[in-house]
C-alpha cells in the first residue's frame, strides 16, 4: 500500500520542483547542502544560527555525526524552505502529491491575472487611438494602419 501525505493550507503549499529534486537525493547531508544552495545561503551561515559549532557541522556534513530530528523544523525556518522535510519524508516511503483543487486554484489565478492584463492593453489601444485621431489627420492615420 501506497503512503501518501497532502498538505493542506497556504503555510504548506509547495512547488513541484522541490519534490522532484527530494526525489533525486540520496542523503541527508546531499539535502542539507541542496537546500542551503536553494536559499541561496552558506553552510557557516546556517551553522551560526543554529549555533552548532563548525566541526560538529562539518561531522554531520560528512554523515559521522547526525543531524538531531527536533532541529530539523529550526533548520528549515532558517533556509526558507522545507527540502528537508519532503526529502525525509519520501525516505519513510510516502509520497506528495499536489492536490488538483490546488493546481486549479492557481490556473484561476493566473486566468484572472491574463484577464486584467489584456483589459489593461484593450484600454491603451483605445487611448492610443484617440490620441492619434486628434494629433493625425485621416491620411496619417490611414498609412499608419496600412504600414
């Protein structure tokens, strides 16, 4: 039988790439490092706000030492991101789904977004084109059209 988890609500949405690359991982220090990279932060900056000295950092790093579970939510405020989380969780043979109301959401989203824009250009032509019949006599306006 198949594990599968859905996040529900906005503190939980996350982008389809990040459960592509959890996928790839092999391990938990590759996912460290790949969602430092993804927050475009430094290893010794994240070993400073969670106050771990930089050879306990660099035994985790190496996979000598491990990265203690109650620290992993801190470690994922710190970055920006839950790579971590999702990677960990595919380790324990669940799987992410986006849910379809959620990707629905988006798409009305972005329609409205397409919607207003192309209202937007409709209302310039047409403040365009009253200007150019004020400043532009009819045979201008013809070439212009033509050209």
């Amino acid at each position: 039988m198949q594990k599968i988890v859905i996040f529900i609500g906005e503190k939980y949405m996350i982008d389809s790439h990040l459960i592509d690359l959890a996928k790839e991982i092999k391990n938990v220090p590759e996912c460290i490092r790949a969602a430092i990279v993804l927050a475009k932060k430094t290893e010794k900056y994240v070993y400073l706000q969670m106050r771990i000295d930089s050879g306990n950092w660099a035994k985790m790093m190496a996979g000598k030492a491990n990265f203690s579970a109650d620290r992993i939510k801190e470690f994922c405020n710190i970055i920006g991101n839950d790579l971590l989380l999702i990677f960990l969780t595919y380790q324990s043979g669940y799987e992410i789904r986006i849910l379809p109301k959620t990707l629905e959401e988006k798409i009305a989203e972005k329609d409205k977004k397409i919607e207003k824009l192309i209202r937007e250009l409709e209302t310039l032509k047409e403040i365009f084109k009253e200007s150019l019949v004020k400043t532009h006599s009819d045979t201008e306006i013809q070439k212009f059209k033509k050209g």
